[in-house]
C-alpha cells in the first residue's frame, strides 16, 4: 500500500473560523477589545453593580479616601467626593455616558462624513470640487472652539454636546473615504460591475463600501475617542454635560479644587478615560489589521 493511500486528507478551516485565528492572533486587537469589553460589561450592568446611588448626597461623608487608604471603608470602595456621594458608583455611571457619546457621535460624523467621501471619489467632477470647498471651510474651523461658542450660546446638555460634536466631526471621515474610494473606484472589479449593468447604488454599496471599511473602522475608533476626550474638555470646563450627571471630564473639573488634600477625586476618573481611550485605539488599529487585505493572508 502506497504512502498517498495511506495519507488523511486535512479539511481547510471554515471562514469563520479562519477570521477567529486571524482576530486571536492580533495582539494588540485581544488586548484593546478586551479591556473596552469590560469597561462596556461595567458600564452596561452600572445599575446593578453600582453599591449607592450615584446622585445621593451625604454632606457627613464628604471626601472620605478610597478602601487603601488608612481612613478609607469598604462602604464606599472609591471614597466619595466633596458632596459625599459614593465615587464608585460615579465612574460606573460616568462610564455610560462616555460610551454613549463616543458612538452617537461617530455615528452622526459617519454618516455625513462618509456619504460625502463616497460622493466625492465616486463621480469626481463639480461633485469632488464642492465636496472639497466644503471639507476645506470645515477645516477651517477649530472644532474645540466653534464647540465652545455653540454650545455657550445654546446651553450645554448631553444631547446638545453629543450633536455639536456629531455635526462638526465628518471631516476626517469625508478626507479619507475620499481618497480610498478613489483609489477602489479605479479598480477591475469596479469596471466590471458597471460593464455588467449594475447600477450606481448597488456598485458603492456592494463593491466600493466593503473594500474601504478598513478605513471607516480606523478612523471610527479615532474619532470616538476623540470625540469622549473632546466632550471630557467641554464638561471640564463647564459647557458640557452639567451636574449632576456623573461624567468623567465633570468629575475632573468638580475636583480641581481639592487635587492637593483628595488627589483620587482627579486621579480615579481621569484613569479611567485615558484606558477607555487606550483600549479604543488599540482595539481599532488590531482590527484594522485584521480585516485589512495584508491581514489575511
């Protein structure tokens, strides 16, 4: 018996499972989604996980240390701020309005940044020459100031910041679709779509829009979070989100005036937003390189 007959023919791994080991063997893709699950898991579950009300005020425990220090207590694990309201259960808190601002904003910019780039590299033309004057006055405008006096002269709200920030932050997505789908609109398969008949819709969302998601997805995470550190300065400097709302910038700004007596009441909210920023840009540059051509072979 020939060793060929002797031989076990090996099944090629599914897709699916192909993708798993492509996700698994980034690095810096496991690291960054694991960490923003768990910040995602905390800030999902607040309300059952959180010991106290985020909002109850006890004027006879106000800033009480954190459970590592010598006066701290396992009643508030995080101590409590200047107004004796449990510390823990405001990060937790100030968790979810991070991350509901980060997608609601990229989800607003997305949108309008990513039709106009699609616009703009499909059919060129006058269409790319308007498209750029209007990226061009946009650019033009520091979005941290145009936020500022918007948002002074409106009233700051969670929802004015989130479409403030929504309405001003298209830019880097329209620049970078753009270009990727001038560079896919010239491609065969693209040529070959419109030689077939199909129509305009249907080539930009089945064979342009895939090929340029990587893109999308960089500079999606890019702007989340920019667009929490961006809100993080608003609040902190009292025209964003306004107590008592439990957020992260706020918390920092609440506690300026105690940095040298309460150091934890800039030094716990101000961790947690640079890990969330962290994770966010570690988790979309792995899964940048993991759907990217290069990071499937």
């Amino acid at each position: 018996m020939t060793d060929s007959a002797l031989s076990i023919p090996v099944a090629e791994p599914s897709p699916g499972m192909q993708l798993v080991r492509r996700f698994f063997g980034q690095k810096a893709f496991v690291v960054g989604a694991g960490i923003l699950a768990v910040i995602v898991v905390l800030a999902l579950l607040a309300p059952l996980i959180a010991p106290h009300d985020p909002y109850a005020q006890n004027l006879a425990l106000r800033n009480v240390p954190p459970v590592w220090y010598e006066k701290g207590s396992w009643l508030h694990p995080l101590g409590t701020d200047q107004l004796g309201r449990d510390y823990l259960s405001r990060v937790l808190y100030g968790g979810r309005i991070s991350l509901l601002i980060g997608v609601s904003v990229v989800l607003i910019s997305g949108i309008i940044g990513t039709t106009m780039g699609l616009a703009a590299g499909y059919f060129g033309g006058k269409v790319d020459l308007l498209m750029t004057f209007i990226v061009t006055t946009r650019l033009s405008m520091p979005v941290i100031l145009v936020a500022l006096a918007v948002v002074a002269m409106v009233g700051g709200s969670l929802w004015i910041v989130i479409l403030v920030l929504g309405l001003l932050k298209w830019d880097r997505f329209a620049v970078v679709m753009r270009s990727a789908t001038q560079q896919v609109r010239s491609l065969d398969y693209v040529a070959a779509a419109e030689a077939a008949g199909a129509s305009t819709t249907r080539i930009i969302v089945q064979e342009v829009l895939p090929n340029i998601a990587p893109h999308l997805i960089v500079v999606a995470t890019l702007e989340a979070a920019s667009a929490i550190l961006l809100e993080a300065a608003l609040s902190f400097l009292g025209l964003g989100v306004q107590p008592p709302l439990p957020s992260w910038g706020l918390m920092i700004a609440e506690a300026k005036a105690y940095m040298f007596f309460s150091f934890w009441l800039i030094a716990i909210p101000g961790t947690a937003l640079a890990v969330l920023i962290f994770a966010i840009n570690l988790a979309g540059d792995g899964l940048r390189d993991v759907i990217s051509p290069e990071g499937r072979t």
